[in-house]
C-alpha cells in the first residue's frame, strides 16, 4: 500500500511539473518573439490589449465582436499595422513582427496615459506619422487659462511625507523654465493638483495594474489628478528596484501642464520610466511647455 502510495505521488508531481513548466512557457514574453501575421499563439491577446490600452489598436469594445477579436490570439491585419505604428513611434524597426526588441520595449514600465500621435494626413497609415517634431501636445492642446499661472497643490490619501520634498523638487524645475508658480492649498477642495499613490481600480477610469508595468498617471489640463502607483516599490534616492518619486513625478507633472508623451526617448515626457538615474528637463520638454505657453 505504502509503495502505491509513493507511486502514485511520484507520477503526480511528475503530472504537475510539466504543466507548471508548460504554463510558465506559455506566459513567457519569449514564446511571442517572431510572432507574425497568420499566427495564432497563445499571449497575443495580451499584446492587442496593451496596443489597444496605448492607443495603436482601435478596437471599440461596445460590440461583442470587437470584444472577442481583442481577446483572440490570432495575428491579423489589424495587429500587423497596429505594431508597425508602435515600432515607427518607438524609433525600432518597423517590420510589424513581434521581434525581441520589440517585445523589450512594450515589458518596460511606463506611465499609464495612453500615446498621442501627429499625421501629416491620414489618420490610418503607418507611413503618415509625423516624426519630425518629438514633443507632443494633448488633442485640442488643452491648457491651463492664460490667467492661471500659479497652481496649487495638496498631497493626499496619506501621502508619504517622505516623499514631498522629491515632488516639490520636481514642481521646481518645471518652474524654473517657465512662468508657473507653485503653493501648498489649504485643502484638497481648492487646489489645482492633487496628488496621491493609489492602487488597482481607484475610480479614475485608469486602474493600476499592481508592481511593475503602470507606475504612475496623470490627466491633462485642467484635471490635476496625479497618481502613483502605491503597490510599486519608491524612493527619494536612487535604489534598485524602486522607482524614484521625482522622475516619476517630474514626468507626470508635464502631463498636468499639458504635455502629452514625446517621442524622444531622451525627453523626460518618453512614457518609458528609466531608474536608473535622475532626470532633468530636456530641451525637447522645454520646448514643448513655451510652445503651448508662449
């Protein structure tokens, strides 16, 4: 009885870890690296929706149908242009197969708001992406009223005080390029920005999706919501493995200006969060900011 025994346990884990191994291949990003149009992987789906979330992919999910073409594998038309578009604005090659720079690319952490694209005509095609200028504007360049110049702030939902004098910094190198002053409100009510960590669903129309991915959003003019993402890991200084609170910020703040992402992978407005060093202002950024404020 006790041989049985070991027997049959040795056959179930022999059971369980193939299927461990089979699902640990199947949500590997690796397994999508090649993928092209006529394939049908499992995974893809999760690349439709990321395009989707970003902006490449229009896929209106008010009809059944669309919801079931953004939750299939399948690798058709619709994708291959919606990757095309997403490698011409990532400065990769344009290809529209799932390559591993490409897949490097999309697995990096980011800011929540979806991309802004420019046409020189078209509002389809892959080949009328205007590249020419990196720093892009909200669609009707919304803004903040010529008579506001000087925005207040509150820090909320517990907020770490650890962590303002990173935010404030940020707030001062906006400042210093720019006619913008910035205070402390009295209350939440009354401030222009408000500023929390939130996580998951935070009745915003953006949930976070947890540690890495999403680590922070902000709305554009005249909004003044900022978040941060509460379940990623920060830091004041440089640690691995957190975030620093004022690159995040300094990025999310050109958003409650008025800045959408830029295309310059140098730009603090890049969507792509790099931790690795603290960033400054970018001529790109600078330039931006004087073109929606002269």
């Amino acid at each position: 009885m006790v041989k049985s025994l070991q027997l049959l346990f040795l056959v179930l884990a022999s059971i369980a870890s193939h299927v461990i191994s089979i699902n640990n291949q199947i949500l590997s990003p690796r397994r999508l690296n090649g993928c092209r149009k006529g394939d049908n992987v499992e995974g893809i789906h999760n690349i439709k929706k990321y395009l989707q979330r970003y902006g490449y992919l229009s896929h209106n999910t008010s009809t059944d149908s669309n919801i079931i073409e953004l939750n299939s594998n399948k690798f058709d038309d619709s994708l291959e242009s919606a990757i095309r578009l997403y490698q011409k604005w990532s400065h990769l090659n344009v290809s529209g197969i799932l390559d591993q720079e490409t897949l490097d690319q999309m697995f990096q952490q980011r800011c929540g708001i979806r991309d802004v694209f420019k046409f020189n005509s078209s509002k389809n095609l892959e080949d009328d992406l205007e590249m020419s200028s990196h720093y892009v504007l909200f669609p009707n360049n919304k803004k903040w009223p010529d008579y506001k110049r000087h925005l207040t702030y509150m820090f909320t939902n517990n907020f770490p005080v650890d962590f303002v004098p990173s935010v404030t910094e940020a707030m001062a190198r906006w400042a210093a390029q720019s006619l913008f002053t910035f205070s402390e409100a009295s209350d939440a009510q009354s401030a222009d920005i408000n500023i929390s960590f939130q996580v998951k669903d935070h009745a915003d129309g953006s949930a976070f999706d947890g540690p890495g991915g999403v680590v922070g959003h902000a709305f554009a003019p005249t909004d003044g919501r900022l978040h941060l993402d509460g379940d990623d890991s920060w830091s004041a200084g440089l640690e691995e493995n957190k975030f620093n609170v004022m690159n995040v910020a300094l990025h999310e703040l050109g958003h409650v200006l008025g800045l959408a992402h830029s295309t310059l992978p140098q730009a603090v407005m890049w969507p792509y969060i790099d931790s690795n060093a603290l960033k400054n202002l970018n001529d790109d950024d600078i330039a931006g900011l004087h073109a929606l404020y002269p």
